[in-house]
C-alpha cells in the first residue's frame, strides 16, 4: 500500500487551523485582559486569507490595525512656486502574528513588531519556528503559546505598550533564540552566533594549551 502524501496532510491540516483561525484568537483574545485595551485603540483582525482581501489561502494573519497618532504641519515644495504648509497625519501599526504555509506543507510562524514613522524596531521579523507537522496548529497549546509572544510583543514595540518584566524577558528571549529578518536580510538567531564565538575561543585555547604541552615535553631534558 503506497504512503500517504505527507504535503497533501500538511496541507488539509493548515486548512483546518485556518477555517478555525478566527474562532481560536477571538476565544485567546477574551480570555487576555490586555487585549480590551489594545483591541479599544487599534482594533484587533483575525485574517484567514491575509489582510489583502483574505485570497491567500497558504497565509493567516492576527494583528492589531493602523491607528492615527498626531497631527503634523510642514512644508511641501511646489515646481516653480512657493513652499505651501500642508497638514499631514502620522500613523502607528500595531504588530502582527502570521502563519506562511510553505509549498511543502509546513508552516512558518512568525511575528512583526507594531510601529511608527518615528518609532520603529531594528528588527522586521522574529521568525517564532517553523511547523512540520501542522496538525499541532489544531490543539490548543500552540496557538496560546504564539498569542503570548504576540502579546508580548505587541506591549513591547507600540507607542501605548506598558511591558511588564515578563513581556520584556520573553522578547528578549526570542531575539536570543530564534532568527530574525534586519534590513530584509536573514539573521542568525543569536545564540548560535555566540556558541560559536566561544566554542571558537576554547577551541583556539585548548589546541594552544595542547602545542605548548608538545613543546614542553619535547624540550624536556631526558
């Protein structure tokens, strides 16, 4: 009997949890005090499809929307005329939780941080970890672990955030641990640049310490 497709799982179980997505985060989202306030000022959206129009249907996006902040006058150049004031309205976006369906089946989780013209994060993306068997996506225990990090998140990079010292741990713990995207260029999590660093340093210690002994040894009067 020849083996299931594991794509054709992969996929029909990333239908499941999209057809559900809206359901499951607007349940985390009553059950998450801090979600009243922010859902009050930007307005929380549960997108199975995306935000553009909801047609992808490889893509789910939980984020919290646009909202103005302030309004600002400056000048504006005009050809062969005058500079005329000109009022312009500066805008906060809130941060994003996504799911990316790969070609494979697997699913990419990841999250972009709420900003500002005037305020923005380093980095553009924290990818939380990729999903190989999406039918975990089904079960309650993923979804609630990746709206915290959300949650988190969002407390930490919005101009309204109040971050607790947990919130603050935690996404300091993402930054260390998982990959980032800084200049739409793919960043090695950090923890591995700094195993690296010292397993470099005592590896260049160790075989100093292992030559110098040879040394000893061989100028050693007999």
């Amino acid at each position: 009997m020849a083996r299931p497709s594991r794509r054709k799982v992969r996929t029909k179980d990333f239908e499941f949890f999209k057809d559900h997505a809206r359901a499951t985060f607007e349940r985390l989202a009553a059950d998450d005090p801090r979600n009243g306030f922010f859902d009050a000022v930007y307005s929380l959206r549960v997108t199975p499809g995306g935000a553009m129009g909801g047609l992808d249907r490889r893509l789910v996006e939980v984020f919290y929307g646009n909202r103005p902040i302030e309004a600002v006058e400056e000048f504006v150049s005009r050809e062969g005329r005058e500079p005329r004031l000109q009022e312009r309205f500066l805008a906060e976006h809130g941060a994003c939780l996504f799911y990316q369906r790969m070609d494979s089946g697997v699913v990419m989780v990841g999250l972009r941080p709420a900003g500002s013209e005037g305020f923005r994060r380093r980095e553009q993306m924290i990818l939380l970890e990729w999903v190989r068997a999406p039918d975990v996506l089904r079960r309650r225990a993923a979804p609630e672990r990746h709206w915290r990090a959300f949650m988190s998140y969002m407390e930490c990079t919005s101009l309204e955030g109040e971050p607790t010292f947990v919130d603050r741990a935690r996404v300091w713990w993402l930054l260390f641990m998982r990959p980032t995207v800084v200049g739409g260029t793919y960043v090695t999590a950090l923890c591995w640049l700094a195993g690296a660093t010292v397993a470099r340093y005592a590896l260049t210690v160790g075989l100093s310490g292992f030559l110098l002994a040879i040394v000893q040894w061989l100028l050693a009067p007999a």
